[in-house]
C-alpha cells in the first residue's frame, strides 16, 4: 500500500515519530466529523492527555499523508497545536496530536468572555497571530481559519486542524470545508482562489469575534445563501462599543474585500503586540 510505503519512509528517516497502537489507553470521542474523528487518549505509562485524530474521508489515505506532511514541516511552535507522530490500529493510521484542556476559542469565549479584559483579549490575538505568521513564513496557508479550530491550553491559544492546510511550494490542497462567515468573499467567486491573504480575512473575522464573544453574522440564523450574499455585498460585522479605536482599524483591515488591501501577516503580528505592550504599561 502507498501509504505503508511513505511513512515507513518518513519513520526510517527520522521525520516522523512512529508508535504503536497499544502505547494508548481510549477514552473518549470528543469530535466526529465528515472527514475524521478525535479521540481524546492516553499514553499507558504516562498519565498525560493526548489525541489521535482518526481519517475517515473518502480519500484518508491521501489526506493523511498531506497532513502528516504539513505538520512535520511546520515544526514546534508555542502557538502551533504540537504534531508528537503517528500510529496505527488494525487497519488505519492515525496522527498523535496535544490536548488542549480549555478547548477551542469558540467555546472559550462562551464561558469565560466576562470574566476578560482587554489584555486577555489582546494576549490570544497576539499568540494566533504568532502562529499564523510562523506558517505563513513556512509559505503554508491554513485555508480553515476559525474560532473553533484555535485551541486554548494553560491560557495560550494554538492553532489546530491542519486538514486543509496547503503547501505553496508544492502545490498540494486539501478541500476548504470551513465555516462560511470566515471565508473570504473571493472563494464563493472563484474556488480556486486562495492566498496568505485568504487566512488574513479569517483572522479579521477571528479578531471581531474576540472584541465581542459571539460567533459572526448570528442575526443570519446559518442561512448560507444569506451569508454569501452578505459577505459578497461587502457587509462585515458591526464593531463592538468600546473596542480600542487600533484593534478596530486592525481588523477592518484585515478584512478588506480586495485582498491587495489586506496587512501583510508581520504588520499584523507587530500592531497587535504593540496594542498588548500598551495594555500591559497601563
């Protein structure tokens, strides 16, 4: 099988960590999509929490390898949900991912979102932004850029699910299943599109929804055709009162329609640690 072949590739190489299945005690299933399933482990002689997200899409072997790829180019970064390696069941690979104990953003911000001020709110948009700009630099776009696949662990959020994930360099693209209010208008356009600046416009919406701690366009009940009619006809969310007047320009920026006009992933990077650096001398 081809994909035996290139990861025992990979593992005699040194580029992948290989483990086996019965290193993990099974606890839970946290997620179950179209396309793959996380379950929540353990390691058997270790206490510590772990996650094997499990391919069960049309084309897994393939999306496993890209993905497996992806990660081990992308490296450690505190900002990066950690890639530990892979495994195999009976019959499938699986990738061996950090758990995250506060999990993603979305939810984070539902439960925590009175409880932040405006430098907690500052610190995760600085920490995504410095994850986004260390793949960027790896000239690798995210393509599935939204609140719930940043992940919070010990208070620093990560970026998560590489899925869709794309290498410029090698030209290599999974399919973008995102959540419509986070992808840019172009896509519904032309599906080919997709640029640094596709994740730049997601990340706009991302810096929106953590001024306000709702998720976007809720007054559109997930009326899909309403969305792209609404994103299309450059129509963004409203900015919530008492937003710091830079963190507003910041992501009005960000999502500009015409791509040219968004902030380059650095600028974006340094506006938000200078707003946080302001927030922490004041």
């Amino acid at each position: 099988m081809k994909t035996d072949k290139t990861i025992l590739d990979a593992v005699f190489n040194k580029y992948v960590q290989y483990y086996a299945f019965d290193s993990f005690t099974l606890h839970r299933c946290i997620n179950k999509g179209g396309s793959a399933e996380i379950l929540q482990c353990s390691w058997r002689n270790h206490p510590s929490i772990i996650i094997l997200k499990c391919f069960e899409s049309s084309n897994k072997e393939y999306d496993f390898i890209r993905e497996v790829k992806i990660l081990s180019k992308i490296g450690r970064h505190p900002n990066i949900i950690d890639f530990y390696g892979i495994t195999k069941d009976d019959n499938e690979y699986h990738i061996i991912l950090q758990y995250a104990d506060n999990g993603n953003l979305r939810d984070y911000l539902g439960k925590n979102f009175t409880k932040l001020c405006w430098q907690n709110k500052l610190e995760i948009a600085k920490d995504i932004a410095n994850g986004l700009s260390f793949i960027h630099d790896k000239d690798i776009i995210h393509r599935d850029l939204h609140s719930k696949n940043i992940l919070i662990h010990n208070g620093q959020a990560k970026i998560a699910d590489f899925g869709c994930s794309s290498d410029i360099k090698n030209n290599e693209y999974g399919d973008v299943n995102g959540l419509l209010p986070y992808i840019e208008p172009q896509y519904f356009i032309n599906t080919k599109y997709y640029g640094k600046k596709s994740d730049i416009y997601s990340f706009g919406i991302i810096l929106w929804e953590i001024s306000s701690g709702k998720p976007p366009f809720q007054s559109l009940n997930n009326d899909i055709r309403a969305i792209i009619h609404h994103v299309l006809g450059k129509n963004r969310e409203i900015p919530v009162k008492n937003t710091p007047e830079k963190y507003r320009e910041l992501y009005t920026k960000c999502w500009d329609h015409e791509p040219k006009k968004r902030l380059e992933t650095k600028l974006v990077l340094e506006t938000l640690k200078s707003l946080y650096s302001q927030h922490i001398t004041k």
